[in-house]
C-alpha cells in the first residue's frame, strides 16, 4: 500500500457544489447543449428553445408528488455536521446528493465514506467523483473510530469508493477500521457498504473476519443494464460476494435501484436469483439466503448521467416489498425515498428480533 502523506498534503473539505461542479470531467453523454463548435449556419429561428440568448435546457423530468424530501437543518444536523467538518471525514451522503440528508443528520444517523473521496470506477448513475486517487490515508481508521465515539450513535454504516489500484482493494483499512471502532463504540452495531474488491476472496475474508454486524454489497440494477449503470461490475460477481457472507454465518443485505431502465419483472427475477444464488451454502445457518434488500427511486444526479427511464409508483414499490417478503428474504424496505443506508437502524432492529425467535425456536 502507498504510505500515508503529511496532513497538509491532505485536501481539506470543500462544500458540496464545489465539489459536484468538479465531477466528471470528461463528460458521460446527455448533455444536448454541449458543442464542439458555432454551427457555420444558424437554424435559431427554426428550432424551438434555440435562442441566441438565454437558451433553454432540456431539464429532467419533473418528480411526483410523492418524492419529497426534508430540507437540511435543526440541531442535530448541525452537531453531525461540526463533527464531520472537525475530523475532516467523507460521507456519502453528500457526495452522492442523497436526498435524505436532511431527515437522517436530524436525527443523528450518517453514512460515513473511507478510503477518500476519488472513486476509480465510474458507474453511471454516482455522483461521487471518480479518477485516480492522490493519496491512502492509513490514519483514517484512528480518525474515524474516535469520531464515531463522540457521535455516540446506536448504529452506524460505513462505505467507501472503489479503489481498485491498491493491491488489497483497501481491505485492510476497512478491516483495521471495523476493528478500532469496536473498541471505542462497542455498544454501537456496524454495518459496512463494501465494494466487490475485483472478486478478491482474501480480501472480501479480511471485512468479515473483522466481524461487523452487518455487510452490505450493493447489486444497483438487474443483468441487463450492467453494462450502462455498472460498467466495471459483474452481477454473478457481486452475488457471490453476498453468498460468501452468508456461508460464513454473516447477515448480508443488497439493494437495488428501480427507474433506471429495468422492468418490473426483472426486479422479481433478480430477486428469486438473490435468494436462489446466496442461499447455496452449508454455513451456520444452511440454506439461509441473503437477508435485507432495499429498494428506491433512480434519482438522475447531473445532466452528464444515466437519464431517469420512468417514475415508480408507490404501489409498485408496495408490491416490490410483498413479492421479496414471499420470497424468503427476512426484511424488504421499498419506497420512492428509499436507499441503502436510509432507516439502516430499524433494520438492524428488525434483524434482532428475527434472530431471537429464531434462537428461541430452535431452544424450544
């Protein structure tokens, strides 16, 4: 691993606009306004929203009723936000414009990113900045365990980007991270939004020996969009990495995105391929599938990414959430505002309780 740099090579924090309007340079498609040069001819008074001055822009299409988030404030937005900013700590929440930021720092949940801000993958549906890292902070694991003590919170989720150009994927800060943060929050549960680590079985092993109490592996969309939402990603490769959890007794969780291109009925089929594919081991627990699925609403985050396909209703989200129930998948949380990380503690609640009737069952 490359070693860590003196603090004042670190980038200090930037605000959220800043850092949106210095993503993706190079520029994924969509943007009709984008010209290499004045057209010789000009068709102005031809072409409807062409006007020399002022020319309108093709906008996204506009959100239903029913999506409508919290605007950002109150105090415990505030105390989070002083928290973050003091230990110079990521959170995808606002590098991915999550649009629940507002409601969850209210009441003191995060989602804390590692391993930096630059991801090496550009999938194309993020927001978060993608390139070649700068740097490898080895002391962002100190950093982030002593910042989680002070927020004193029931549960806690982590993520990171890619990082793909470093041998282990940065397993081993993950793990060395999980572990310091036991330490000084031990009665708060963890739950870890990992990558796929390009399939690296030692480094997937390095994340569950450190035993978080949940791990999370995003699969994002069905098999055929792969290849415009999560080019540098295999669908057969992220499942195993879900069924490897399972195998050794681990509780695993995935979601997904909807209105991004897919059909309803290849939702249902990916579900029965999760439960089927994860279910395919002889751990602790033989034959026990993938745990939580969530399930929300493509948000389009720029003009420069994957374009919204359509607006699903509610009562689809509904029927996602009925349909994942009977498929033997323990908790299914599916909603237009829903994301990975969003109401992560009730989950983790919920889990609880299933394993204790489980554990009482089995006693009985």
């Amino acid at each position: 691993m490359t070693d860590k740099v003196p603090t004042s090579s670190v980038p200090t924090r930037t605000t959220a606009t800043e850092r949106t309007l210095a993503r993706h340079p190079r520029p994924l498609g969509g943007d009709p306004m984008k010209r290499a040069a004045k057209p010789l001819v000009s068709l102005s008074g031809m072409v409807l929203n062409n006007q020399d001055e002022s020319p309108q822009q093709l906008s996204t299409k506009r959100k239903p009723k029913w999506l409508k988030a919290k605007m950002p404030g109150g105090e415990g937005y505030d105390r989070l936000k002083d928290i973050l900013q003091e230990h110079k700590l990521f959170t995808v929440c606002e590098e991915a414009g999550c649009p629940n930021m507002g409601e969850c720092w209210a009441r003191g949940v995060a989602t804390i990113m590692i391993l930096g801000d630059t991801c090496t993958r550009s999938c194309g549906f993020c927001n978060v900045k993608t390139g070649k890292p700068p740097f490898l902070d080895k002391d962002e694991p100190r950093r982030v365990a002593e910042s989680l003590a002070l927020m004193k919170l029931k549960h806690v989720v982590v993520t990171s980007v890619n990082r793909d150009e470093l041998p282990d994927g940065g397993a081993g800060i993950w793990a060395e991270m999980i572990m310091r943060t036991k330490e000084t929050c031990p009665t708060m549960s963890i739950e870890v939004l990992i990558p796929d680590f390009m399939g690296d079985a030692a480094a997937l092993q390095m994340v569950i020996d450190a035993e978080p109490h949940i791990i999370n592996h995003n699969l994002e969309t069905v098999q055929r969009m792969y290849p415009a939402v999560r080019p540098s990603a295999k669908l057969d490769r992220s499942i195993e990495v879900l069924r490897r959890i399972k195998e050794q007794g681990r509780v695993a969780k995935t979601g997904i995105m909807v209105g991004i291109g897919e059909k309803d009925d290849e939702v249902l089929e990916l579900m029965d391929q999760i439960v089927e594919e994860t279910s395919k081991h002889n751990g602790p627990n033989p034959g026990d599938p993938c745990d939580v699925l969530t399930i929300g609403q493509y948000l389009q985050p720029t003009r420069n990414h994957l374009p919204i396909d359509r607006w699903v209703h509610p009562d689809t989200f509904e029927m996602f959430h009925e349909e994942g129930i009977k498929r033997g998948l323990k908790v299914v949380e599916s909603g237009p505002m829903v994301r990975s990380s969003y109401h992560a503690d009730h989950q983790a609640d919920i889990l609880s309780t299933i394993e204790a009737e489980r554990k009482a069952r089995l006693g009985g």
